[in-house]
C-alpha cells in the first residue's frame, strides 16, 4: 500500500471513525476513547523499546506499558476514583526509576549511564507523558467537540500539507531529516490549521471564546508543532537507524509514525484552552 492509498484510507475511514465512537460513545466520561489511547499508549511503548534497543540495553519488556498506563489514570481522575495528585506521584516514581539505572549497575556499565537514563526518560515523556495530555482533552465538559476540533486540527494540517507539497512542493530538503518535505507543504498545511481554529471558534465559542489574534496565534502554533512532530519522530528514526516505527499500519509504518503529531500538539492545545478558563 503506497502513501498516497494510506492517507486517503486515514482520511475517508480511520478519522470518520474515531470522529463516530468519540461522538456517539461518551459513556464513562469517554472510556472508549481511553481504551483506545491505552491501546495506542502501549503499541507505541513497545515500538519506542524496540528502536531505543539498538542504542543502550533494552529496556524490560514491562517498561513498554508505561505509555499506556498514562491513559487509564488520566480516565481514574477524571472519574474520581483517585485524586489528581497521583499523577505527580507516579511521574515523579517513573523519573526516580530512570535514573536509578546509573546507579545499580556492575562498574564496566558506569560508561552507559547517561545512555541508558536517556532511554528510560524517552519512553517515559515520549510517548508516556505526552499521551498524558491527549487523554486530558477527555476532561472538558464538551471533551466530544474538543476532541474532534483537536483531531483535525492535526489531521488536516498534515493532509493539507501533504497535498500542497505534492502539487506545488518545489523548494525542499529545508529539513535533512526528512528531505521530502517543503515549503509549500508547509504553508499549505499552517493555513489549514489556522482556518480549522477560526471556524472552530465560530461555531463552538463556549470551547474558544479567545480574541481573534490569541486564535490565528493558536492556529500557527498548532501547525508548528504537528511538523515538530513529524520532524522529531524522523530524527528518531534516522537516530536509531529504522525507516518506520513499527509495521501495524500498512502503508503508514508503526503507531508513533501515526500519533507523533497529536502526541506534541496536545499540550500546547489544553495550554490555550485553560487561557480561556
């Protein structure tokens, strides 16, 4: 399946999808739109064990749940089932851990320290700690509208920006990681993100009542941070020497090559919505 077939099956199926269940299953303060970030929480962590393998001693097989934990204790507070301290708690538990493998090791390891704390710190903030903020989006009392008006702002930046590089992309390579990417995409996909926030807000004020420049701002930073994204994961993949994350999705790659711009555009998006609060 080329690039072209996955993003129109992204976008003609998966997103309608997601946009359906998120809609007309809100039950539970959206568990099943939890159970599927615990799912995708836990395909990443597995996908990032297996890239950071190459670069420092694996990480135990069970340190790929991390990311998926995030999720569900997101869901445990929303709830009420246990305060929201506990989030504290367990990422600070989760950093005091990574560290601690510079410590209980054999003395020809001592070299490997700050290489195997970064590998734990990795799977912890990324993808663990940034999926935190995408299960917070589950928080607002229109989590429904928010959450799609979150989805599409990323989405459609990368679809748009996509098509423009593909009819107009002549200045490329800006970026070595990922040589394909140009200008125009950018562009293209940034005035898209933007367009999405201002007709967002005009059909759900009560979720951005922001003035006009506070939105065209949001829609700007919005669109650099879903290209981080991308550009970040590509930078981890040339880093640790693979093409894709993973090969879950044919034609996409692994699950991180799917999430990595809603993973770094989530907590920019709760950011601005608590401006307004």
């Amino acid at each position: 399946m080329n690039n072209t077939v996955s993003r129109l099956l992204l976008f003609f199926l998966a997103i309608p999808l997601l946009i359906l269940i998120i809609l007309y299953l809100p039950q539970y303060n959206h568990l099943g739109v939890i159970i599927i970030l615990i799912t995708v929480g836990i395909l990443c962590g597995f996908e990032m064990r297996t890239m950071l393998s190459g670069l420092a001693k694996p990480l135990p097989r069970w340190a790929s749940f991390i990311p998926g934990v995030t999720p569900l204790l997101a869901w445990a507070i929303n709830m009420g089932f246990v305060p929201q301290l506990t989030a504290s708690v367990f990422f600070a538990a989760a950093i005091i851990w990574a560290f601690s493998d510079a410590v209980f090791v054999r003395e020809v390891e001592f070299s490997q320290g700050i290489s195997r704390i970064g590998t734990r710190l990795m799977i912890i903030i990324y993808p663990g700690w940034l999926i935190w903020w995408v299960s917070r989006l589950t928080w607002y009392e229109n989590a429904h509208f928010v959450i799609i008006i979150f989805m599409l702002t990323v989405y459609l930046n990368d679809s748009h920006a996509w098509f423009f590089g593909v009819l107009f992309g002549k200045h490329r390579n800006i970026v070595k990681v990922s040589p394909n990417k140009s200008i125009e995409g950018f562009l293209g996909g940034t005035l898209t993100s933007v367009a999405v926030i201002l007709i967002s807000a005009h059909y759900f004020p009560e979720i951005l009542p922001h003035p006009m420049w506070q939105l065209i701002l949001f829609g700007l930073v919005t669109a650099f941070t879903t290209t981080m994204g991308d550009l970040i994961e590509s930078a981890l993949k040339r880093s640790a020497g693979v093409k894709d994350s993973g090969h879950i999705i044919p034609g996409r790659g692994g699950m991180l090559d799917s999430f990595d711009s809603l993973l770094f555009t989530a907590p920019v998006f709760i950011l601005f919505l608590q401006m307004a609060a």
